[in-house]
C-alpha cells in the first residue's frame, strides 16, 4: 500500500523540492543516468507551496504503485524542481518511469558534498532526523516496518532542503547524461 504524510509549514516556497528515498546498489562503474537504474524508491517527498507530502510504501511489493504516484504528481508540481543531488533523482525518475524530468536547481555547491556538512555550516536546524543525513539507515528503517522514523527523516531533508535553498541560494543543475 501506498501511503501519505501531510503536514503544513509556515514558510512558503516558490517552486518543489524533491526527494526520494530509496532501496538498491548504485552501479558505479557508469558515469551516467546508468549509475542508477538499480535504485528504486520507496518514499517520494515533496516541499513546495507551504506543504510538506511524504508518499511511501509499506511493503517492497508496492513499490509500482509508488512509481505510479511520482508519474501522476510530477506533472501538478509547480516548478522550478530543486534537488540536494539532481542527477540522484533525475536519474531514478529516468530508470524507473522512463521520463526525463529536468531540475532547474541543484542545492549541492560541488558533486558529492554531504549534506550533514552543510546542516551545521549554515546553522540549519536537524530537524530531529533519527538517522542524521544517513538515508541507507532510513530505507532500511522503513521496509523493516519502522515508518515513523522513515517519514521524519525524509520530512527533515525536506525542511534542510528548503533552508540550504533560502540561505545559500542554488546553482545550475550538471548535466546528467541520459543512457537506458
């Protein structure tokens, strides 16, 4: 089953934030969108307007019908879309719905920065995330029945997300080459 989280925030966003957490290996030896065609993703969040929305599955079973819901949302998104990792979601929407979806802004300031650097060196706020920026730890947590902890970790990046954006601002997104 598919379920969703909703909660209100009261700082309003211009555009989406994006933010998948997922199961699977990156297959490193490939530079591009090829990198993550194993990866599936098993919690879909969104931050835009004033809303946070957080839809999961339950079971790895459900996982199409996760799919299902970023196919039918990401076309009412309002744009632009911003990502921590662009080519991460980019790259998974690619493989597993074979769509291209271009963000419009990446909130990494060099590939591969970790985001739990940027928390602190910005003053950000941890928003209570259980698992500190370690979203191997949250897939596991929520396919293992611990949902609460799956979905306040996604929420936090979410909130993190939104402050990295309004304090430092975003830069071009690289250019992800798209292989199947």
């Amino acid at each position: 089953m598919v379920k969703i989280f909703e909660e209100t925030v009261k700082q309003a966003l211009n555009g989406t934030i994006i933010d998948f957490e997922t199961i699977g290996e990156f297959n490193n030896p490939f530079s591009d969108s090829r990198r993550f065609k194993d990866i599936k993703p098993v919690i879909f969040g969104t931050l835009y307007k004033n809303k946070i929305e957080i839809h999961y599955v339950t079971e790895q079973t459900k996982i199409i019908k996760l799919l299902n819901t970023v196919k039918s949302k990401i076309k009412e998104l309002p744009r632009p879309f911003y990502a921590f990792n662009c080519n991460f979601e980019r790259g998974i929407i690619f493989h597993q719905l074979g769509i291209d979806v271009p963000f419009d802004g990446e909130l990494q300031q060099e590939q591969f920065e970790p985001k739990r650097s940027v928390v602190p060196s910005l003053s950000i706020s941890n928003y209570d995330d259980p698992f500190n920026d370690n979203g191997l730890l949250c897939s596991k947590a929520g396919l293992s029945g611990e949902h609460k902890k799956a979905i306040q970790h996604n929420r936090s990046c979410l909130l993190k997300e939104r402050d990295i954006l309004l304090k430092r601002g975003f830069n071009t997104p690289p250019n992800l080459l798209l292989v199947k």
